[in-house]
C-alpha cells in the first residue's frame, strides 16, 4: 500500500540497543551528559510529529528498563542469535515486525531507524525524511547520506599477494587515483542519522534497502559514537 498523501499512516520508529560493545562497553546506558546514550533517541523519536510508537529492540533487561523509563516501548527481548557483533539491521527488524504483528495484530507502513549512538538529532528533519519517503513511493527506502570527505577512488585495498589494488574504479577515467578529485564523482557517506524502509522490503527482498534507495541529504552538525574518541567528542 503506498503510503502518498498518507497523513495517518502508522509510521514505527525502531531502535536496536544490544548490550554487547567491545569499542565502547556498555555504550546504550553509558551516561552522556546526565542521560544514558539511549535516552536520545528515543527522546528523538518522541520528539517527531510523524512518528506515532517508539520500540526499542534489545537483547537486555537492563537496558530495557532503562528504555521503558525514558518512554519507549519493549514488548519483547531480541534473541541472542541476533544480537551479536555480525547481526545485520534486517534481522532485528525483522524479528521485531514479526513479533508485533503476531502477538498484537500491529503492522506499521513504515519503519524508522533511529540508532542510539547518534545523540545530535533534530526531530523535524526525521520528520522531513519521513515526509519525503512518503512522497515517493517507488522507493524501497530512504538512507540519510552527507558529504563525503575522502574519495573511494582515492581508496586502496591489499590483496592476498600483498599489492594494492583501486577500492573503486570510474569507468570513463583510466586511473581515478591518479586523477584531480575534480575529475571524480562525487560520493555521499551514510551517515546512520535516519532510515526509512517499508516493511514489505523487509520481508520480500530480506533487506532494509531494498533496489530503490532514496538518498536524504543531511548538512547539519552530527556525530556517531562509535569510539571513546568520538564520545569525547560528542560531550563537547
């Protein structure tokens, strides 16, 4: 069902908070100016007109009280198979729409991924990027994308005989590492600030992208926590 011209379409926002991490331990509950990571997000979430139930997918009880009591729902914990360092995004979601829609008859026409280690948000740019997936329907999903500060094809791997061999080719440039960024396209990092993705991708492609990714362009002050140099970061 599109969801074009929708204004009441249940839109569920999804915060997946597993208890293990090895960069930043106990990172979801670590305090952050007074409030546990987590806490922001879901205030986020909370924040944002077009978001109508908040759900944090986690495989603790502790950070399911701590999640409870800043306001968001946890109607179940994610089991351990897929909450470990290799869990893929698709996997909570799709463990989370499946226990909604079977023990409660619930399924949201979109799905919103807020992830706990962006503490910087605006609630009405989540709402914008909902508003704009809507607009669109023949999107599979929409991912918040920003600038990108250095090139893939300036980007290198090694292979297994120890030589370099290009990260990235173009197919009308010869040798991109050696030409003028000017020359080069420009590329977008995802950013994780916000992604939208309807439930029907979900189940149908395995994937919370899909083949139709709609790029959001983010320009506003953001970070992601992912180690203790960017918490420090995040405090300033």
């Amino acid at each position: 069902m599109s969801l074009q011209g929708r204004d009441n379409a249940a839109v569920l926002a999804l915060i997946p908070a597993r208890s293990g991490s090895k960069s930043v331990p106990r990172k979801n509950l670590r305090p952050l100016q007074g409030k546990p990571l987590i806490a922001y997000s879901i205030a986020h979430a909370l924040a944002c007109p077009r978001i109508d139930r908040v759900v944090v997918s986690t495989d603790s009880e502790e950070i399911a009280a701590v999640a409870r009591g800043f306001g968001a729902e946890v109607p179940f914990l994610r089991p351990a198979e897929i909450s470990g360092d290799h869990a893929v995004d698709v996997e909570f979601h799709r463990h989370a729409l499946e226990w909604l829609e079977h023990n409660e008859g619930y399924r949201p026409e979109l799905v919103v991924n807020l992830r706990p280690t962006h503490p910087i948000r605006n609630p009405m740019t989540i709402a914008r990027a909902i508003e704009t997936f809507v607009a669109t329907p023949g999107a599979d999903s929409l991912r918040s994308v920003r600038l990108s500060e250095f090139s893939p094809y300036k980007m290198w791997r090694i292979g297994d005989d120890g030589f370099a061999i290009p990260a990235a080719s173009v197919e009308s440039v010869a040798e991109p590492y050696n030409s003028p960024r000017q020359l080069l396209p420009i590329c977008y990092w995802q950013d994780g600030y916000v992604d939208d993705t309807r439930p029907d991708v979900i189940f149908d492609q395995n994937s919370t992208t899909g083949r139709h990714v709609l790029p959001f362009i983010i320009d506003e002050q953001s970070i992601d926590i992912d180690y203790e140099e960017n918490w420090a970061a995040a405090e300033n």
